[in-house]
C-alpha cells in the first residue's frame, strides 16, 4: 500500500530538469513509470562510461538520457534502449544488448520509438494531474 502512495506520489510531481542539470548528473536515478531493471542499466551505463569516447559520441550524436533508459520489460539483463538527445529532442536510441558476457551497442533510427521517448522524456505530465483532480 505504501509503495502504491509513494509511486502514485512521484508521479505527481515529477520533476522537470534541463539538460545540463541531467547530463551533469553522474549517478543513475531512472525517471521510467514502469518498473526497470536498475542493476542491468547501471551495469550498461558504467560499460558504456568505461569504454565508449563520450565527447566524440556527444558531438556527433547527442546526449544519453540514462535516466530514462528502459529495459522493455525483459529483466534477463538482456536488452536496453536509451534515448539520445540533440538539439532538445530524441534524434535517435541506443541499443545496448548482452549477449553472454560482452554488451554491444547500436543505434536505432525510429519515428515511432523517437516519438515514444519525446513524450516520456519531455512531456509536461503535471497539466494532466490538474485535470484529473477536477
């Protein structure tokens, strides 16, 4: 019952960050409605820290919101999608995908997975608390 208020309680005021406030951000703290797995996350995050040229990636293809990295609902630590951001919008996803113990990383141009991260990245959710409490 006390995980429902408090769930119910974060999702109502949902804080609103500009960039430079999450990409500032070192530590991990997922920003997803939907239950994610955080260790599978925080393990692909500090790989992709550890290995990756963060200002190359940066500049040629934006900011990575791993804030808002979802697993997709598989919590075999198998699979994730991070969106990245340029320019204020999600220009594309980052796949990131374990298969045994190594975890390869992709990019992934979609409209509709673009579209899906923008609303949940961007979206002002407070104006429909408003209304609902009417």
């Amino acid at each position: 019952m006390m995980s429902v208020v408090l769930t119910l309680y974060s999702c109502i005021h949902d804080e609103m960050y500009n960039s430079s406030e999450i990409l500032s951000s070192k530590e991990y703290s997922s920003k997803s409605l939907w239950k994610e797995d955080e260790k599978y996350i925080k393990n692909v995050k500090q790989v992709f820290d550890q290995y990756a040229d963060k200002q190359y990636f940066s500049t040629t293809y934006g900011d990575l919101y791993w804030d808002y990295a979802l697993s997709m609902g598989t919590f075999d630590e198998t699979f994730l999608e991070v969106p990245i951001i340029k320019n204020g919008k999600v220009k594309e996803i980052l796949i990131a995908e374990r298969k045994a113990d190594r975890v390869y990383f992709s990019r992934k141009i979609s409209t509709e997975s673009n579209n899906f991260f923008n609303i949940l990245v961007f979206k002002d959710r407070s104006t429909h608390w408003e209304n609902y409490k009417q």
